[in-house]
C-alpha cells in the first residue's frame, strides 16, 4: 500500500506491523477500566466520583512519564522506548495478581498507575513513529490506519473484562493474561530491531518548548487533544453506568458486552473509514464532519431517555473514534524533524485530560449519569471549534470555506 511506502519506494510493512500490535495492547488496556470503574462502585462500595480516580491515576501517569519517556526513547531509540513500556505494562498487570488478595482501592490504583506510565512509552514512541514511517503526505492515513487496530483491543477490554468479572472471577485473572502476552510482545522487539527514521531521531537537546508555542496548528491542537481525551476517557468510564439508569433491564453484564460490540465495535468501523475517507477528504474537515456530530449524540444521550438515547451514546462512539489520531497528525504538521519528538511528549502529556474528566462527571451525575455528559458536550464544541479552523501559510487561524 502506498500508505506504508517512503517517497524513495521504501517498503515499511514489516515493522509497521510490529508497531500496529502495540495499538491493540493500549486499546485493551484502556477500555478493561471501564469495567473496573463499575465493578469497584459495587465491590469496595465506592461512589462514581472516586470510581473515577480509576482513570485519574492512568492519565496522571501519563502527564507525569511524557517528558521522561521522550528523553529516553531519544537516548536509547523507539525500540528499547517500546520495551520499556512494555515491561512496566507487564509489572502492573501482574500487581493485580497482589491486589486482588489484599482488596484495597490505593493498591488497586498504584498498580494501575504503573501500567499508565508504561503506556506512555508505547504511546509516545509509536504515534510519532508511524506518521512518520512513509511519505508524509499520508501521515494522518497511517496513524488512523494503525489506531484501528486499538479500537480492536477497546472492543476485547470491555468484553473479556465484563464476562470474567461481573460473572464472579477474579480480577486479576484477565491481567495475569495480558500481563504474559506483553512479556512475550516485548522479547520480540528485543530480538527484532526496527528501523530508524531519520528526521525523527535528528538530536532534540536544543529543542525547546518556546519554538513550539510560535505553531498554532500544534498549541490549538494540544488543546484539542486534552479535551479529546477527557471526552473519550469520561464516555467509557461511565457508559455502563448509563445504560442500566437508561434500561433497568440490562445488568452490568449485558451493559459491558454492549460497550464492546456496540461502542467499540462502531469505534473501530469509524476508524478503518476514517483511515479510507481521509485519501478524498481533507482531515480537517473530515473531524468537523464528525465533531458535529459528536455533539448531537450527547445532546440526545442528556436530554433523551431509553433505547434512543443508549443509541445515540453507540453512534458517538463512529463520531469520536477519528479524533485522536488526526488531531495528533494535524498537530505535528509543519514541524521538522528535530521538534517532532518533543511536541509529541508534550501532546501525549495532554492526555492528563483523561484524569479529570471522569471525577467531574462522577461528581455532576451521583445522582442522575445522564448529566454528567456535559462534560463531553463541552469538550466536543471545543474539538469542533479547533476542526472548523485551519492555519494559512502567515501561520494565523482562519474559517475553512
């Protein structure tokens, strides 16, 4: 595919693949804490709010390990960045193992901590990595194209999380599952080496955080992606929550396979489109295309009731699901090799955003979930403001036509 191919004809499936399974281990990862966030409410009997600092601890981990990260995928190269994450991956997942004997909420949290911060390293090492592997000029295609493949693993999260756990399992089980399965993951990098693209390991110690401010597509896109994030992060952590208020007759159960096959499931078709879309419509556009409509489900999923507001929470899941990797894009356009690294640590810490949303709307929904999704609304009017806005070659933001 063209999408995968240097503009010298360079062929770059191999480790594009390679990389594209690090998306599926996030996915997987992320979206299991849905499950969690409804199952600590009823097990260790605590309220949404504080449910909510699952996700807290995850996105702080982020914001904390970005920079870091970015320091030492730049000293020791995308490989070894990826076998870091995927190490820390593998030691909190086992933490579970530890955690589920002594039943305690802080325990449960620093374990998820440590998975949060080697996410981080795979996030922050194999975004920037693959836009770049290949022709830029197809660098939103290819991230989309890979982040399908994460919407996969959201799909697997939600459904093998709620059958283990709401059935009477153990928690710890499907972690010590994905724990090995990491391991494994990270002695294949070990053993394989990837290459190296060249304008994304140019040295970076004069690179400065000042220079970036000067872009506007990367400053509003940063902003963008924080209120992305708190968006996403927010809507699965309490989409289980919302669909047994909605439907009495659905159990936590049925609400979790419905999150996997209804949420996720259009979440990953709204991907593999995005990804086909975007080689006939501009990205910008494109995400103004689903922004809006992004936001008239969250206008249904507060103001409606039943079966129509459940789906219209599905069909945000199509709207949101190109955000992430094309704002990340977009926001990297028009910054050479040696700012790349460092603008994509600091959009990666942007997704702290992910640590706030949830508490707030654990806090504005205690008593009824469906008010809580204000949070998103508000996020996505910020997501669709950024779309309908383009830069011109003066680097000054204007209306698309």
């Amino acid at each position: 595919m063209k999408i995968i191919k240097g503009k010298d004809g360079t062929n770059y499936l191999l480790p594009f693949i390679l990389v594209t399974s690090l998306f599926f281990l996030w996915g997987f990862a992320h979206s299991i804490l849905d499950v969690l966030n409804k199952h600590f409410q009823e097990v260790l009997v605590i309220s949404k709010a504080r449910s909510g600092l699952v996700q807290a601890v995850v996105y702080g981990g982020y914001f904390l390990m970005a920079l870091p990260a970015g320091v030492f995928i730049k000293r020791f190269s995308y490989r070894w960045g990826v076998v870091m994450g995927l190490f820390l991956y593998a030691v909190g997942a086992f933490m579970f193992v530890p955690a589920s004997k002594i039943m305690t909420f802080e325990f449960f949290l620093a374990s998820l901590f440590v998975i949060g911060c080697g996410l981080t390293f795979l996030e922050t090492a194999a975004n920037p990595y693959v836009t770049e592997l290949g022709d830029p000029k197809y660098g939103a295609s290819r991230i989309n194209l890979a982040q399908s493949f994460n919407g996969l693993g959201w799909i697997f999260g939600p459904l093998v999380g709620g059958v283990i756990v709401f059935q009477g399992g153990s928690v710890a089980l499907p972690y010590t599952i994905i724990g090995a399965i990491v391991l494994l993951v990270a002695l294949v990098f070990v053993k394989i080496p990837l290459p190296e693209i060249k304008r994304a390991l140019d040295d970076v110690s004069s690179t400065q955080v000042k220079p970036l401010i000067k872009h506007i597509t990367f400053v509003f896109g940063a902003i963008a992606l924080f209120f992305y994030v708190a968006a996403q992060t927010g809507i699965n952590s309490f989409f289980i929550n919302y669909v047994t208020e909605a439907s009495p007759s659905i159990d936590n159960t049925k609400a979790s396979v419905l999150l996997s096959f209804g949420g996720m499931g259009l979440f990953m078709v709204g991907r593999i489109l995005g990804s086909v879309l975007m080689n006939k419509i501009a990205p910008s556009r494109l995400l103004s295309y689903f922004s809006v409509g992004a936001i008239i489900t969250m206008l249904l999923v507060i103001f409606g009731s039943g079966w129509w507001a459940i789906t219209a929470l599905f069909f945000c899941y199509l709207f949101e699901s190109i955000m992430f990797p094309t704002i990340f894009a977009l926001s990297l356009d028009g910054l050479n090799g040696v700012q790349t690294k460092k603008a994509s640590s600091i959009l990666i810490m942007c997704i702290v955003g992910g640590a706030i949303a949830p508490v707030l709307m654990g806090l504005i929904g205690e008593e009824k979930m469906s008010l809580g999704f204000i949070v998103p609304l508000i996020c996505f009017v910020v997501i669709a403001f950024y779309a309908f806005f383009r830069v011109n070659k003066d680097n000054r933001l204007e209306l698309y036509d």
